[in-house]
C-alpha cells in the first residue's frame, strides 16, 4: 500500500504563487508516473501535469503551460507543482496522482482558491 500527503495549497490573489508537493511512502513500491489533476466546482477532473520517472517526459494542459512548473525527486518520491501567475480560473481541488509498480494512488486533494 502506498499513501499520498499533499500539501500546498491556499488562498492566493490573482497573480500571485503557491508550491503545491506530494510525497508518497510505504514500502517496496517502485514510481513511475506522477502527476496533478484538477476538479473545480461542477466540472470533470482533468489534468494538469505529468513526469515520467525520469523526468524526461512531461506533459502539461494547455491552460496551464508557461505558468506552471512539474518537478520530481526520486530519492523522496516527491513530486511538486510550482504555480505561478494564477488565475481565478484555476480554482479547484489539486489531486496528486503516482502510479507503482502495484498500482495507480491518489491523493486526498488540496484546495487552491484563485481570488482577489
């Protein structure tokens, strides 16, 4: 088994930044993909971002490139979410995703609110 702790989210103005991380523990597990997904009030859970284990293979939504930034630590198993330039529009939940050698896990969420 292998559990998810998410921190990093908040309240923040337009423009402004937050760090968002994810550390995944337990034991023998091996990671391959991270990520962060999204659901806002009343929509679908989309993605965020992705990066391959290593680190070579990111992917992010096209709402969010430029403004966001997805890094990994494999020593720590954690990854990160560096946004900048927030909008309102990116006022959701923040789920991080890693999927193992066992399975694919998600985190309990972090709320990121987006307003002035």
């Amino acid at each position: 088994q292998v559990q998810l702790v998410e921190s990093g989210g908040g309240l923040v103005q337009p423009g402004g930044s937050l760090r968002l991380s994810c550390v995944a523990s337990g034991s023998r597990f091996s990671v391959y993909r991270m990520g962060w997904y999204r659901q806002a009030p009343g929509k679908q859970r989309e993605l965020v971002a992705t990066i391959g284990s290593s680190s070579s293979s990111i992917n992010y939504a096209d709402s969010v490139k430029d403004r966001f930034t997805i890094s990994r630590d494999n020593a720590k198993n954690t990854v990160y979410l560096q946004m900048n330039s927030l909008k309102p529009e990116d006022t959701a939940v923040y789920y991080c995703n890693v999927v193992t050698n066992m399975a694919t896990y998600w985190g309990q969420g972090t709320q990121v609110s987006v307003s002035s």
